[in-house]
C-alpha cells in the first residue's frame, strides 16, 4: 500500500458514513501521489494525516420559532479545516441536505481553492439543514440570529470569516452580520459577501460565475478559441449560474438551458436572463413559469435530461453530483469540449474520469469556482484598510486570479508529466503551497 492509500483507508475507517468526504478526499489525495513520492519528508511528518484532520469541528442546536409559534430546531455546523495559510474562509450552506459529511468534503476542497487563488485564505465551511425556501422572511430572520448567536464565539476577522453558498444569499448574511454586530460589538469584516451599504465588495455577487466564465475563456483562448457563437447549457439558477450566464452571453455565446431543483427549461432562441432573474431573484419563483413567459422555451420536469441537449460547453452550476456517468455519455455523444464546474464536485468521479478519456477540456470546481472566494478575500482586504474599489478595479482583478489560477493548474499538471489534466495540476498546485506552510509550522 503507498502512503496515499493507508491515509485514505484509515480516513474510511475513522469518519465511516461520510460518502461525500471519501469521495473528495479519494479525488485529492490520489492526485497528490506524484507530490509525495517527489517528498517523503510529508509522510515523515505525517502531513497528509494532518492534512484530512479538521483542525476544529464545531456542532451546535439552532432552535427558533416559526409564525405558528411553534419552535423548531435545526443542526448547525463549522468546520474549521486548514488556517496554514489564512484564517479560516469558506461559506454557509443552508439546505436540508446538509450534514457533516457534506461540510467536511466543502471544507476540504476548500483549502486547496483557496490556495490556487494566490491570497492569503485557509479553508473551512459550515452550514445547516435549514432550508430558507417556503419560510417567511421574519422566519429566516429568526434562524439566522439564533445561528449566529452561537457562531459568533468562534468566527472574527482573522480567525474565521464565513460568507454565502446554497440557501445563503446577501438577505441571509445581512440577518447574520447584523446579530453578530449585536453581539460582538464591533463592525468588523466577519463575513463577505455583505451589503454595500455595510462594507460589501462590489461584484462580489458577480464574482463566482464571472470567474467560471473567465477561466473558461482563458482555456479556450489557449486553444486560439472564444465563448463567441458557440451553445452552453447552465445547470441551476441561482447565484452562480445567474452570472456565469451574463458573462457568457456578454463573451457571444448561446446560453440555450438553465434549471432549478424540479426541472429544467430550454430556448434555442437563447436564455432571456432578465426573466430568469425577475423569477429567481426578485420572485424567489420556480423556473417553469420562464416557459409560459417565453414562447420559443419549453419545460421538462425533473434535472437529468438538461445533459442531453447538444453544446459546446457544460457549466453545471448548482450542486454536488449532478453529472453523473449516464449524462457524461450524452454529453461526449453530442460533442461537448469543455465542461468547467461552477459548483462543488457537480461530476462523479467516474464522470470525471470519462470526460478526460474522451478528451474534453474539463476544469474542476476547485479553480473554476475560486472567483467567489477571490473576490471574497478582495472584501476582507478592502474591509481592514477602510476603502473601496470600482467594479472595474474588482473584476480587473478577478480576472487576473482566474487566468492565473488557469496557468498555475496548467503548469503543476505540465510539471508533474500530466499535461491537459487539470484535476492533477489543480490538486497539486493547491497544495504545495499549504504543505510547504504546514512544514514550517511544525507538528500542529
Ligand atoms: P443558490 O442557492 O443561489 O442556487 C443554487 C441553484 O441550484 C438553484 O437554482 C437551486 O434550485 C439548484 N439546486 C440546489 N440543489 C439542487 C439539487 N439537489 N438538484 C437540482 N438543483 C439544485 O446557490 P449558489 O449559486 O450560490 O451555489 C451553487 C453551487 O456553486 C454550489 O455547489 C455552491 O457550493 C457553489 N459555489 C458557490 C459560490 C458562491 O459564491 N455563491 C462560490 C463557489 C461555489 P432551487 O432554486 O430549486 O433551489
């Protein structure tokens, strides 16, 4: 057995019912085997046992009550991963989905996205099974201020700074920021992706999706290509999937299919995301009603057939496991060249695996999503200094990241006698730079 596969058995054995953080751990560690037979000094030190040990796991009762007057109490969770680099940095998910399995694979993906934006950010997540749908604004109100009234006692601005993800969007941190205010006392850079009109960063709300598309449009670029003309199909609607649409759209592609969690709709005329947004963003509505608004669009119930609509490139946008082996088939069969993650680990591994095997150009979450968190580490830095860029100045900069993001990736799997493969150049180029901080730490 090599040392990648005992840290891998003995993490099996250790966290047993955690599907979703096997499944991560098995996709990083397996591609950092090169890395640590160039360094035996990790496993002398037992680096990569400490790597997938959170460093603090924090669990608490969220009770509150709902406008029946009856209490209700809900699960919440931290899970402070890695601050070698930084303090703690990665986002609240609030989804009935959520349990510690989920948070513990976001937060391990996210240290090594953090590092690959080249800022100063350690990596955790946290979240809970609440789910804001369907609840009054007053209800989510109410939850979010007894989350916080917990979280606050282990978060701060150099310690750990939360922000959005599913289910947490700027009304969600607006209801967390001001309880922590309240309670802390202190107006402070806690979480991103805050307000503007209390110390948010413009186009932090932009960032992700503009950051997916960028980074595609660098790879493409490197292939003498452009997002113009060609057929992208999103999946999801929400914050990110909103923006990537923008940005391709704006680059002259073709966005023809979007979705939310019952169904998806398709217009070959192209999405009109105004109305997208009036739906989602302004109405909180379901994405069917774009089909009696649209004339050229027409609806399916259910999420999976959005993969079997012929484009040239895939942005699945909404959450973990969406592509799975039967979609990466269709999606090859019909031509697909380029398939980027805007969400966490949307593709199986046997998903992943195939698009490689084919040859599609495949960009994994850990870069091609890191413009939120990069954007969000441009807000803590504009918070400690008390001043405030342009959009154009942000997104400058954002720009700059994703490209480089693409040529660290690029140069790492090039490096490593893996040219092409971004999952290996991503993996690897994240976490150099936490080992050699984790080396010099010494055993902690
Ligand atoms: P939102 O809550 O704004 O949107 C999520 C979208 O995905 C919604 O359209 C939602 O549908 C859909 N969705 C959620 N769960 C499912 C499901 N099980 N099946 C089908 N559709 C589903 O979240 P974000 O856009 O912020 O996040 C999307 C993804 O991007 C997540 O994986 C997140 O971790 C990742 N991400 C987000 C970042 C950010 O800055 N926001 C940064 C980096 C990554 P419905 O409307 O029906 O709920």
């Amino acid at each position: 057995m090599t040392y990648v596969e005992r840290v891998l058995d003995e993490l099996k054995k250790k966290n047993p019912n955690e599907p979703e953080f096997h499944q991560a751990a098995t996709e990083i560690l397996t591609s950092l085997e090169p890395v640590v037979e160039k360094h035996p000094e990790y496993e002398a030190n037992g680096l990569l046992e400490r790597f997938v040990e959170p460093e603090r796991v924090i669990m608490f009762r969220v009770p509150w009550i709902d406008d029946n007057g009856k209490v209700q109490v809900n699960k919440g969770y931290r899970v402070e991963f890695n601050s070698a680099i930084g303090p703690y940095k990665g986002g609240l998910r609030f989804h009935p989905t959520v349990n510690l399995s989920i948070i513990k694979f976001l937060g391990f993906e996210q240290i090594l996205k953090n590092s690959l934006t080249g800022l100063p950010i350690g990596g955790g997540k946290g979240g809970s099974d609440f789910d804001p749908k369907g609840k009054s604004d007053r209800e989510v109100m109410a939850f979010c201020q007894s989350f916080m009234t917990e979280l606050c006692r282990h978060i701060g601005p150099d310690t750990d700074v939360p922000a959005g993800d599913i289910g947490v969007g700027g009304r969600e941190i607006g209801y967390l920021f001001g309880q922590y205010k309240r309670i802390r006392d202190e107006h402070t850079g806690v979480l991103t992706g805050r307000g503007l009109s209390y110390g948010g960063s413009l186009a932090r709300t932009e960032a992700t999706g503009y950051g997916l598309v960028y980074i595609t449009e660098e790879a493409l670029k490197m292939r003498g290509d452009s997002f113009q003309g060609k057929t992208v199909v999103i999946s999801g609607s929400g914050n990110v999937a909103i923006y990537a649409c923008q940005k391709a759209q704006q680059l002259g592609a073709n966005v023809v299919a979007m979705y939310d969690s019952n169904g998806y709709v398709y217009d070959p005329e192209g999405i009109k995301l105004d109305i997208i947004q009036d739906i989602k963003e302004v109405k909180r509505g379901r994405i069917k009603e774009y089909a009696q608004r649209v004339k050229s669009a027409t609806y399916t119930e259910g999420c999976k057939g959005i993969w079997k609509i012929k484009c040239d490139i895939a942005l699945p946008c909404a959450t973990q496991n969406e592509i799975d082996l039967e979609s990466t088939k269709a999606l090859i069969a019909n031509g697909v060249k380029y398939v980027s993650e805007g969400a966490n680990m949307p593709s199986t591994l046997d998903a992943i695996d195939a698009f490689q095997k084919a040859g599609v150009v495949f960009i994994p979450a850990k870069a091609a999503n890191a413009g939120g968190v990069g954007v969000s580490a441009l807000e803590m830095a504009q918070s400690s200094q008390r001043i405030f860029w342009t959009f154009e100045e942000v997104d400058s900069k954002l720009k700059n990241i994703m490209v480089n993001i693409y040529h660290n990736m690029d140069d790492a799997a090039k490096e490593y006698g893996y040219e092409g493969n971004y999952v290996m150049g991503a993996n690897i180029a994240g976490f150099m730079k936490v080992a050699d901080a984790m080396m010099a730490h010494g055993i902690v």
